[in-house]
C-alpha cells in the first residue's frame, strides 16, 4: 500500500489512502486526519515501514488534486511503495488574491516544516527520506520548509517551474533557493511569464529553453503559458516511469545557450533529469522534448539531428 496524505494550514488535515499501481483511492470522504499538533495522527497513520515520503505542494489557485498531484501521484503508485504526502492549502491561494496567496506561501511552508519536525523527533521519521516537490508557488512553499525546519536539512527540493510574480527578488530567504535543501533541482518551462528564468538550485534544467515549450496550443486569452507552465509538472512525472530518460546538456547560462555557445561543451555532460537523476549534481542543463507525450527524448548523444517544427530527434 501507498499512502496519501494532505495537510491544510486552515483546515483540518486529512489522509487518504491509495493503493499501489494506481488503484482507486480509499476512504476519500472520510479521510484519516494527520495533523502535526495530534500526535496519535502520526502514530495511527498505516505508514509504509521504512519507504521514502514524498511530499508535494500544488500552486496558485490549487488543491490536492491540482498539478502537479494529478501528474505525479499516479507515476509514484506505479512505479513504487512510497508514502505521498500531498499539502492542500487552497483556502490561503485562492483566486483573484494573488498578491496574498503569494504572501501565504511562507504561512503554509511554516506549518509543514513544524510537521516534519514533529514526525522527526518523535515518530522516528528519518529526514533523509523526505524529498519535497512543489510547483509554481508550490516551489516557493518548498523553500520556506527548507528555512524553517529544525530537525536538520532536507535531503532534496524538486521545484517545479518556480513561480515568478512578486518572487523577483534579490532576498533569497523569500524565495526557492540552494540553501534550502542538501540538493535542490529546478526545472523551468515557463521562464519570464509564471514561471522564473534565473538560476535556483545547485542544478538548473530549462526545457526547450525554458520559456515556450512544443505542443502547447493558445487558450480562449490568447496565452500559451498556463500550458507551458503546467508542462512541469508532467515532466517531472514523466521522468519518474521513462524508460528513455530527459537528458540535459550542460552550458554556461541561459544566454549562452541562446547564442549557441552550448555547442562548445561536450555531449559527455549530459544528466539524467527528474526522480532518478544522479544525487549531487550542479549547473545548469537544457534539454529538448516531443511535442505530444511521450515527452523524453533519451541521452542526447544518441540524438543529435533534429527534425521539421516538431524538432523530432532522428
């Protein structure tokens, strides 16, 4: 069995139960409540013994079913035994309050380091299990944990295309950044519109440059960026049951690589982007997709032609 669980800052916490291999969830309209001020919440939740908890933070206007849930959960049950902690915080993010939502990010980020915490120092939790992946103002909540857990550091932050509005600032206590975990990876594709172009983490990976990404059609406003920006959300799910792989080829910088400069470093730089990417590693990579799913292209040295618009490896 895997389990799920969801906490609120606002609202009582709850669990739901999934089974493995994507089976439908159990107890949805009675959830078991998890909350870090009950302690018997912890210690009745049917953790999986000794498996890794993942725990993921949805965006602006989200909830527990919101991206990147709907993109990740499901890989995660079929590929492994893994405890799934999904925060729903959508009372704090709600539509048109943007600039609060954005401002509640620290609230909700708070609260669930003091949930870490408590399962920590008192349910013989291990902190080197937990990897946090959070999406657009998700990213940002991630980063928060990261500031304000007391039980050690993270073991690794996963930011899903970092929200930008209102997070373009030099104060890197009040956004996503390096020192918030052991490794944090960044993954952007929809960079200077909602998502953030520069650097984050201790690796950095632009899709398709990190701005517009193949396939995405305009919507009804005549904007292309809500599909691009929840593009990063189905990478990182994608990446967790690939068997090709997205492989990024290292540059310089985003502007290098947009004059052409990455030619100059050898395809031996390539990294494996997503879940199973290789602990530790640093810079900044750049990797291409299809336009329709299956996105990932495979190890780029195997691919070094590319094909019509849809830029189809051959």
């Amino acid at each position: 069995m895997t389990f799920l669980f969801d906490i609120t800052p606002v609202t009582p916490s709850h669990f739901h139960i999934a089974s493995k291999k994507g089976l439908p969830l159990a107890n949805k309209d009675d959830p078991h409540q998890l909350r870090f001020a009950d302690p018997t919440s912890i210690v009745k939740a049917p953790w999986v013994p000794n498996a890794e908890i993942k725990i993921i933070i949805h965006g602006y206007t989200g909830h527990k079913d919101f991206a990147p849930n709907p993109q990740i959960r499901p890989a995660y049950l079929e590929c492994c035994d893994y405890n799934l902690i999904s925060i729903d915080y959508h009372p704090v993010v709600l539509e048109p309050c943007y600039l609060q939502a954005a401002t509640n990010t620290e609230l909700v980020g708070k609260c669930a380091a003091q949930l870490i915490d408590e399962m920590v120092f008192n349910h013989n939790i291990q902190l080197s299990k937990i990897h946090v992946i959070g999406f657009s103002l998700g990213a940002h909540v991630a980063g928060f944990i990261g500031s304000y857990i007391k039980s050690g550091k993270l073991e690794r932050i996963s930011a899903l295309d970092p929200a930008l509005p209102l997070f373009a600032t030099a104060d890197v206590s009040r956004k996503i950044d390096p020192s918030d975990a052991k490794s944090v990876d960044v993954l952007h594709t929809n960079a200077l519109m909602k998502g953030k172009l520069e650097i984050s983490g201790h690796s950095d990976f632009y899709a398709n440059g990190g701005s517009r990404q193949p396939g995405c059609k305009a919507d009804e406003n005549h904007t292309l960026s809500g599909c691009e920006h929840e593009r990063a959300a189905i990478y990182f799910g994608e990446s967790i049951i690939s068997k090709v792989g997205f492989y990024g080829k290292k540059c310089y910088s985003w502007i290098a690589y947009m004059i052409g400069w990455c030619e100059l470093v050898s395809s031996d730089e390539d990294v494996l982007y997503g879940e199973h990417m290789p602990p530790n590693i640093t810079g900044v990579y750049f990797f291409n997709t299809n336009s329709a799913p299956p996105f990932a292209r495979g190890p780029i040295k195997n691919n070094r032609s590319y094909e019509g618009d849809d830029e189809k490896w051959i």
